[in-house]
C-alpha cells in the first residue's frame, strides 16, 4: 500500500507542478481562476502532508512496528 501511496502523491505532484507552469500563460486574475487554483493547492498540500503523517498506519510490513491507538 505505502508504493501505492507513494506513486499516487509523485503523481499529484507532477499535476500540480504542471498546473503552476500552465497558470503563467493565463492573464492574472481571469474569472478568479487564480483564488481557486490557490484554494484547490492550499487543501491538497494540507491531505499530502495529514496522508504523508499517516503513511506508517498504511504500512503493510510485518516486520515494522504497529501503530498504538490511545
């Protein structure tokens, strides 16, 4: 599951690089597509970051230790 994970965030990073050079093309401020686009890249860096924190409870190793729940 973590390769999975992994290729999936690889993935939605290259999307989002690809969008930003796109973004250069655009005159500034076209029908608000610049606040949603910055909208849109402020919530997936917030889930990249809360999967990234999550990613030893992905694990499917055995041999790692488990995740203790409180």
């Amino acid at each position: 599951m973590s390769t999975q994970l992994d290729r999936k965030i690889e993935q939605l990073d290259k999307a989002m690089k690809r969008l930003r050079v796109t973004m250069t093309a655009l005159p500034n401020r076209v029908g608000g597509f610049k606040k949603e686009h910055d909208d849109a890249a402020r919530r997936i860096a917030t889930m990249t970051t809360i999967v990234e924190a999550a990613r030893p409870l992905f694990n499917t190793d055995n041999r790692s230790p488990k995740a203790r729940r409180h």
